[in-house]
C-alpha cells in the first residue's frame, strides 16, 4: 500500500503564500510616499500551515512521539519595529527590501526541493 505524497501540496502552498507576500511588499513599495498609508504584510507561513490541521502520525511503535506541551520556538513573534516617518506612513523601504530578498531566497530553496525531489521521484520510477 503506497501513502499520498503532500511536498507537492506543501509547495505549492508555500508558492501561493509567497506570492501573496510579494505583492503585498510590492504594494508596500508603492506607497512608500502616500502620507498616512500603513505597511502591510501577510500572516506567516507558519501560522497558515497550522490553520490546516495537519497532524503528525506515528506509523510504528518505534517513532519518537510529538509533545504538543513543548514550546516552539517558531511561535516567537518579532517586535513590531515600523517607523512614522516624515509622510506620516508606516513604510520603510529598507524593510521591505529585505522582506522582498527573504521571499526570494524562499522561493529559490522552495524551487530547489520540488526539482530534487522530482528527480528523485523519476529515478525510483525508471529502476522500478
């Protein structure tokens, strides 16, 4: 019996999630000089991939078991650290340049996976 294979799902999540912050960064960008205007940015992946409910299962005894009690680290929020600038708007340019990086290197290393693991995926099937 073969199991379903989510990475194509969870990817393709990401890519949506990702997109979404891009635009959201770019609009950011946009409105870098319109006075009043707050920056805005979308709700972590982190916190969308736990709205899904995806639970982590045990398939033999010998698995170690998840406390759900333990403290998780990627639960931390940053510190709010927007700036009112002169145009009375919340927009920091070099902030939102480094967000626009950060969703790049993600969309790079997400790419990377799905290439790797479709290889993969394609050698197991050429031998078989």
């Amino acid at each position: 019996m073969t199991s379903p294979v989510y990475l194509f799902d969870l990817a393709s999540r990401q890519a949506q999630w990702l997109a979404a912050r891009q635009t959201t960064i770019s609009g950011n960008i946009a409105n870098a000089n319109t006075p009043g205007y707050r920056a805005k940015d979308v709700e972590p992946f982190v916190d969308v991939l736990d709205k899904t409910k995806l639970a982590m299962a045990a398939t033999s005894n010998g698995h170690i078991g998840f406390d759900a009690s333990r403290p998780d680290a990627s639960k931390v929020k940053k510190a709010d650290t927007w700036d009112t600038v002169y145009s009375r708007n919340s927009v920091s340019l070099e902030q939102e340049m480094i967000k626009a990086g950060e969703v790049d290197r993600q969309h790079s290393l997400n790419t990377s996976i799905v290439k790797a693991f479709h290889r993969m995926l394609m050698s197991s099937v050429r031998t078989a």
